[in-house]
C-alpha cells in the first residue's frame, strides 16, 4: 500500500479545510481544493422569474420585457422565503439589477430577505424601517441599484418582435458558426455580449472588495459568467454551454486576489419545496 492510498489517496490532495488530525496539507500548487479567502468578495447571480417575454415568445429588451408572469412572482417568492429563513444572503452589502422589468421585479421580490442588522433607531416611513413599539427596527433592504452592464443580450432592433417577426424581417442566425454576427442592426453578438458581461462583473468585483454582491439578472448572464470565469476552451471567442438555467436560481461565485471560483450553479432547491 502506497502512502497515498493510506492517506485517502487522490481525496488526499484535497488540503485546505478537511481538518486533518496531522496537521499537513498539500503543497498550495497541488490542492484540489482552495482556502477561503478572509477577504473576499462573493457575487451571488439570481436569474429572474419567468417573465412574460419567455411564455409569450418575444424578443424582451427594453420594449419587449413585460415583467414577471405570475408563476415568475411565485418563483421568486420562493427564494425570498428561503432566504429568509436561512438568512444565507442577510446582510448583502449592495443589491443589482439589469434595467430590464423583469430583473428589477426579482431585485425588488428578494430584497427584504438581504437585509442585514438596523443601523439605527428608525420612528417613522421616511426613516426606511418601522418601529415595534419597544424601540426596536426592523433591517433595512438594500436599495436596488440597476446597471445595464448586468443585461441580457442588447437585441437592438429585434426588440419587441415576435420570433416569427424576427425571422421574417432578419433572417436566420446560427451563432454556433457565427458568434461575431449581430442579432440585429444595433444589438449585440454573442461575442459581443459576453465580453461585456465578463467586464462588467470585473467591475463589480473591484467595486464591492470583499463585500457580498447579490445580482438580478439573465440565463445569458449567468452562462457569460461561467465561459469568461471558468478555463472554458474558446470562451471568449464564441463557444456556448446552452445551459439550462432555471429561473429564480442562484449561481454563486467567489472572487480572491482576482481569481474566480464557483462556489455553486443553478441552486434552486427552493423550487422543489414549492412543487410538492
């Protein structure tokens, strides 16, 4: 028996944070798995709800998002519930969300369960809490802060149409042969568009140093953020996962002296409570 497989062979090289009775841990350069950073920033994706563009088959920027239907409200509901009762969120430093409807709906639906400890005594409305009558408040949300960096996919002047319509008037696309071609005149490219959300989460993590970000956003967004945050072979020159990211899911990233880790994809556990 080789020392390895006496010390749990592979497993073993996992080092940082199994507790090990002896004391050692792998070289840094052989870990499978990383320490947490004291100072790191956590970046939490929450895709919307199912919105309205998605049931109705509408191309849903600015013109064609008609906000959430109501099984999207249901859904993020969901995830409000379960984190207020977990509190795994509670205390988010800054809470984002595209300018799409459908993004702000959901910022606006989980944020009570952000909220952290009162900064003070709060009597009356135009204080942002209320009082129990013992001089107690109630935490405040944070308040939603909309960036447009953080939307899906800027569809210029197929905004609005029915995918029929767009068809009709721009033809067929196959972004899987050509990712640099725009979905029309004015939108974005694949490309295009994940470069821009690689960017812009750049900026959030530079912004909120370690700091908890939590981010209303896409399914777009949240792929965009695996292929320009993961080693994925061509990532940034127009490869695509075609995840299936369900709504009102979370995806969660921690970011540590510039480097990226997922910490989680897709958690909607939530969900499977509410359908049984």
């Amino acid at each position: 028996m080789t020392a390895a497989s006496a010390n749990g062979g592979f497993d073993a090289l996992a080092g940082a944070g199994t507790g090990s009775s002896t004391g050692a841990s792998p070289p840094p350069g052989i870990r499978t798995l990383s320490a947490p950073g004291d100072g790191a920033t956590r970046i939490v994706l929450i895709r919307h709800g199912e919105a309205v563009c998605n049931v109705s088959g509408v191309c849903g920027g600015p013109i064609g998002c008609g906000g959430l239907t109501r099984l999207g409200r249901l859904q993020v509901e969901a995830l409000r519930d379960r984190l207020l009762k977990t509190g795994e969120l509670a205390g988010a430093d800054v809470l984002y969300a595209s300018v799409l409807p459908r993004a702000i709906e959901t910022a606006t639906i989980v944020a009570p369960a952000l909220a952290g400890d009162p900064i003070g005594p709060v009597t009356g409305p135009d204080g942002g809490g209320s009082a129990d009558g013992r001089g107690a408040t109630s935490p405040r949300p944070p308040v939603v802060v909309t960036e447009c960096g953080l939307c899906e996919l800027h569809p210029g002047d197929a905004d609005g149409l029915t995918w029929d319509e767009f068809t009709v008037k721009f033809g067929t696309l196959n972004w899987d042969i050509h990712p640099e071609q725009a979905i029309a005149p004015g939108g974005e490219s694949w490309t295009g568009f994940v470069s821009r959300v690689g960017a812009m989460l750049d900026t959030l993590a530079a912004r909120h140093p370690g700091q908890l970000v939590v981010v209303a956003c896409h399914a777009g967004v949240v792929e965009a953020s695996l292929l320009t945050k993961v080693p994925v072979s061509g990532g940034g020159d127009g490869a695509r996962l075609k995840l299936r990211t369900k709504h009102a899911s979370m995806t969660t990233w921690e970011v540590d002296s510039g480097e990226w880790r997922l910490l989680a994809f897709n958690d909607a556990a939530h969900q499977a409570a509410q359908q049984a």
